[in-house]
C-alpha cells in the first residue's frame, strides 16, 4: 500500500482546513427559518382547542440519490413544558406502513380523523401529554417519505433503513438543536422489532466513549414485535392452537412446515398451511381476535383468493380508511408541507411495492438485543394478549431465548382504578409487560392503560402492583 509523503499530507490538511473556513457555517437564524417553514399553523378541521405546536417536512437522507424522510413533531402541550419533556422517535412496522397512518392517526398521536374524513379530534390519552413525539415514515417510499430513484423501493431491507433513520435524526437535531442532548427514546411495534433494535444499535456505538452525545439515547420500548423467526413462527401457532382459532390437523403441519421459515415471506408447505390456518380462522379481525372486523374488509376478503392476515386489518382498518380520505386532500397535504416539491400522488396507508420487495431482513434480533442490555440501553417490550399476529407467547419464547436473570418475577399489575391490566415480570437488563385485553396495535385497543405504560416506561418503574 502507497502511504502519502508527509509534504502532500500537509498539502491535503490545508486544503481541507481552508474548505472548512470558507464554508458558511449554520447559524441560529438558518435554524429558526427551517423551523419556521416547518411550523404547522393549522390543519384543515382541527378542534380549537390545541395548545401544543406542531411542526412536519422533510429530511434529506441521501441527497445523490434524493431520498428523503417524511417527520411529523408533535411537541408536548405549554402546560405541561416541552422543552422539560423528552424526545420519542414513534416508528411503525410492516415493513412498508407510515407511522403517521397508524402511530399518529389511531395509537398514540393527539389527533383522530373522524368518518367525515374532513374534521379532527383530540385524542383523550396522546402521548404528547408527557413526551414529545416525532413520527417518521420510513423507509423512503412509505408514506410521504420518497426517493428520486425509483429503484430504491425495489432494493429496500434493513441495513439501509436504519443507515437512513440515523442520518434522519442527526439532520434533524440540526434543524431543531433544542433538541440536542435531550432524554431521547424509541417506540414502536410490529416489524419494528426490527428497526428499532438495529437503529439503537448503531446509536449505542457511535454514543460509545461520548461523554455528551447529540442523541443522548436512554432506551426503547417495543409493542407486539417481530424479534426471532423460529421463535415467532413456534409461538404465534401454538396461540392459535391453544386459543381454538386452527385445527389439529393444521397445527401439526404450521409445526412440521413453518419453524424455521421466513416469519415475514413464508414459503412452500409453509405457506400453504398458513392459508389453511387462515381460512379455519373464519370472519375474525386477527389483530384483536375479541374485537369486530371490519365490514368494509369483510367484504374485501370473499372477493379475494388468499387471505393473509396483513393483507386484512379489522375495525382500526375502517379508522384508517378515514385518515385515508383526511391526508388525500390537497389543502391536508400543503398544511403538513408535504408532496410540495413533486408531482402529487395517492397517499397510501401501507405500501405494497416496499414490502414484496424488502431484500434484508435478519432472522433473528436477539443477538443486537443482547449487545444493547450489555450497553446499558434501557429496554422495555409489550404485548396486547388479544394479538394474534404476533402473540404473547411469541414474544415470551424469545425473551426466554435471552435467558436473564429474573429481578421481579411474574405478577399482576392494577391500573389506577385497581383493575388488572396485565402482567409483568422485570429481567436483569429487560422488562416485559402484557397488556389484557388489547390487540396487536396496544394504544389503539387499550389506550388508557397504554399511556399509564408510557408513563411507566420513561419513569423506568415497574408496572404498579395492587
């Protein structure tokens, strides 16, 4: 290998250190105007009686390529004083759907579309109420997230989703540097059992031997996810089985078949006998088996062939075909400053074309999982017990697969009316919650014991026992 005389390394130092000084440097007043550009004043039917800001707009992740992410801030309310209150990164699985169709319009956000699909209304248990909470669409292509390169939906996977949600959050804080240093967490559910660990991960190394990191990552919290193939294929079938949804017959095949296929694209007899699973499921909403389908998908189903269940949502479907209506609307998207640079499109809550085309999709998360506990990073996952895409026992299989050490052991927890809510069991370096009741999209089905779980969560305290 050729090393540099010391004169052109001279040579090359100078150059770079005169590029540096003939740069203009960003100033607070760059910062304030991006700001102000990005500030919504208000979107079309909002209730009156809003008292937190809200800012939404793009972030360039790659601008050879032109791919850039879709944000949507909603700052906690003056009362309650933001700048005091934490930053939340909201990401929604699929891989393929929008974190403001599902986090922001039916979990966790502060508003609701009606079914006028025109007016808004305020949310009772946001969770602005205690944190600052930024939803991303991403990757590009979800959303209202893009990327001038068509061929990037089409190569899309994991490694470049969390290179591109980095890149986001530090352009970001370069836009909103209050932001800086501040108690940062993530939250999400579903597929983001994926991109939340291996976003945290690299986070965790490059805050390694920092002393005040820009993002100053504290933890995350995970509801319902995809962590562990051969974990989630064993357990999600045995739900089914124990909870009477499939034969016997069809559980001895989803065993035989399924255990060590892709969870996300099954193949062959695997696929196979998920259909016929599917099929004995009857007219159920999967994602909450005691809660009722929707009417509108009902219908879709009989007029379809194959009936994979995230192909078919229940009655949080209707909610989102209202958001649908809401962000289609032309004066929607210039409030929120989107699609504003390009050719309108029709905004989709999911996109297909991202997820048959997702490239990089690790079978396991369990390995990064245990490299964030060995790191300090706080780790919190949940699960609705209603769920039937991504059970329970899915998840407590692959929590066992970590074999912790066990702190608090398992036992109930009581909300603030001293009902059960759930159970809980704390782990050296984790802690697991179940949520009674309540299906695949947690603050969607049980929303005020959600947000007592939030709570829970930023505070790092163990779910209240009786």
């Amino acid at each position: 290998m050729r090393i540099k005389s010391s004169s052109c390394f001279l040579f090359s130092v100078l150059n770079f250190a005169t590029l540096l000084l003939s740069t203009p440097a960003v100033t607070n007043h760059d910062h304030l105007e991006e700001q102000r550009r990005d500030r919504i004043i208000k979107l079309p039917g909002q209730p009156p009686n809003v008292s937190f800001s809200q800012f939404s707009g793009y972030i360039t992740v790659d601008p050879v390529e032109g791919r850039a992410l879709f944000y949507w801030l909603n700052e906690a309310p003056k009362i309650v004083k933001p700048r005091s209150k934490p930053l939340v990164l909201w990401l929604n699985g699929g891989p393929g759907c929008s974190s403001v169709a599902y986090g922001a319009s039916e979990e966790v956000g502060p508003f609701r579309v009606r079914p006028d699909g025109e007016t808004l209304h305020l949310n009772p248990y946001a969770w602005n109420k205690v944190a600052n909470l930024l939803f991303l669409d991403s990757p590009a292509g979800v959303g209202f997230s893009y990327s001038n390169t068509s061929s990037d939906v089409y190569t899309v996977g994991d490694g470049r989703t969390a290179k591109d949600a980095y890149t986001f959050l530090i352009n970001w804080l370069e836009r909103f540097p209050r932001y800086k240093h501040r108690p940062f967490y993530i939250a999400g559910e579903s597929y983001a059992g994926h991109y939340i660990p291996e976003l945290s991960r690299i986070i965790a190394r490059r805050n390694k031997g920092v002393k005040n990191p820009v993002i100053n990552f504290i933890g995350f919290l995970l509801g319902n996810p995809l962590l562990d193939d051969y974990h989630d294929n064993t357990g999600t079938h045995e739900f089914w089985w124990n909870h009477g949804l499939i034969s016997d017959s069809t559980y001895e095949d989803l065993k035989k078949f399924c255990p060590n296929n892709s969870f996300l694209f099954p193949r062959n007899e695997c696929y196979g006998a998920l259909e016929r699973a599917y099929s004995e499921f009857g007219d159920i909403n999967p994602y909450s088996i005691y809660s009722p389908p929707c009417n509108v998908i009902r219908t879709l189903r009989h007029n379809l062939k194959h009936s994979l269940p995230w192909k078919f949502r229940g009655n949080d479907e209707c909610l989102v075909m209202y958001t649908k209506r809401y962000m289609n609307r032309p004066e929607v998207q210039k409030a929120l400053h989107a699609n504003i640079t390009r050719v309108p499109h029709p905004w989709v809550t999911c996109s297909s074309i991202v997820r048959s085309n997702w490239i990089d999709s690790p079978k396991s998360m369990l390995p990064i999982v245990k490299e964030l506990i060995a790191a300090g990073i706080r780790i919190w996952v949940f699960s609705g017990d209603a769920d039937a895409i991504l059970p329970l026992t899915a998840t407590r299989y692959s929590i066992n697969a970590l074999q912790l050490e066990t702190n608090t052991s398992w036992y109930a927890w009581y909300d603030d009316h001293q009902q059960v809510g759930g159970w809980s069991q704390v782990y050296k370096g984790l802690t697991y919650v179940t949520v009674r009741g309540a299906g695949h999209e947690v603050p969607l089905t049980r929303p005020r014991l959600a947000l007592l779980l939030f709570r829970q969560f930023l505070k790092n305290e163990p779910m209240p026992a009786l």
